[in-house]
C-alpha cells in the first residue's frame, strides 16, 4: 500500500469520525409549525448559507499550511450549522418529531453523494421510504462520503493557498453548499409523501 492511499485512507477516517459525531444526535429544531413552511424555510435556508460562507471564509484565511489545518474543523462546524438549518426547515413543517439519523445524513449529503440516495431511500410509487440502518451500514454509508469529501478536499486544497481568491471561492462553496442541503430538506420535509423510517 502506498503512503499516499494511507494517506487518504486516514483522511477519509478523520472525516467519517466527523462527518458521525456531527449527525450522532438530531439537533432539537429553534422554529414552530408555520402556515406556510416554505417561504419560511426558504428565508432561513438563505440567512444559515450567509452564516456558513462568513464561518468558511474566516476559517479559510490564513494562508498556506495554517490554512489547510482549518480544513476539517472548518466542515464540521458548517455540519453543525447544515444539521440545525435541517432540523429547523423540520420544525417549520411540523415534523421535527419524525426526523431521524437517516434522514438528517440524506439531507446534509445527498447532493455530494448520489450512492447515498440508492443506500439509504427507496422510492415506492410516489413514496419516499428511509430504511433504518444499522450502525454498521450507517458507518459503510458514511465512507462512501468521507471518501467523497476527501475527494473534493484534494480537488480544492489550492484555493487555501491563494489568500483572497481562496477565501472567496471557500466562502461562495460553503453558501451553495448550504443551500443545496437546505433544498433537499425542503423538498423532503415539504412534501405529503414524506415517511418515516421502516
């Protein structure tokens, strides 16, 4: 084995670890069931993407190898901050209760992981059914997305090395970012087709 595949193999279980410890508990949602849940939950979306691009832009800032040392801090704090945007959106519609685990990682990593959508949700007609997964198959999901991440780490290592440009292109990520995950939420909590887990 190559000390590079080690490499990535020890990445990719640092951020598995983080990527679990993010998602090991559902935060308790800061918002009420509203009347119209989506422009609501839209208006949210938007001021957390603002928050995540200002948190990834600071932590983006110092230049060279500093700059890279932030790296894994700086995503799990913008989990941190995706999972109570989720859990949010959840109280806005009024199924905070309902949501689990599974449905907290689809939403945070659907958009960067497609096998994750095939692990975890089967579609029946026009229903939407999470399976349950075991510990061990929470944990085999989530290395498919640690190593999905550490992909994308390596693809954007460069932009931490050029100071200004780096911290734009950090900043601008982490707001896409935040609102793709925040487009999956409302498209999965808004809808009557919503299930829970089986």
């Amino acid at each position: 084995m190559s000390v590079s595949s080690v490499a990535v193999q020890t990445v990719t279980g640092t951020i598995v670890d983080a990527i679990e410890n993010a998602v090991s508990n559902v935060p308790a949602s800061r918002q009420r069931a509203v009347q119209q849940p989506g422009p609501a939950a839209r208006k949210l979306a938007r001021k957390a993407a603002r928050r995540a691009a200002a948190l990834s832009g600071t932590l983006a800032l110092p230049p060279g190898a500093l700059g890279m040392v932030t790296v894994i801090p700086d995503l799990i704090a913008i989990w941190r901050l995706q999972a109570q945007m989720v859990a949010d959106i959840a109280g806005l519609h009024g199924r905070d209760l309902q949501l689990t685990r599974t449905h907290m990682v689809y939403c945070l990593f659907r958009h960067a992981a497609t096998q994750l959508a095939r692990d975890v949700v089967v579609r029946t007609g026009q229903r939407l059914v999470f399976r349950q997964l075991s510990a061990g198959a929470m944990r085999s999901v989530l290395a498919g997305v640690g190593l999905n991440v550490t992909q994308r780490i390596a693809g954007t290592a460069a932009s931490r090395w050029v100071p200004l440009v780096g911290v734009a292109a950090v900043a601008g990520y982490a707001y896409f970012d935040t609102m793709q995950v925040a487009k999956t939420a409302i498209g999965l909590l808004g809808t009557p087709v919503f299930d829970e887990p089986t």
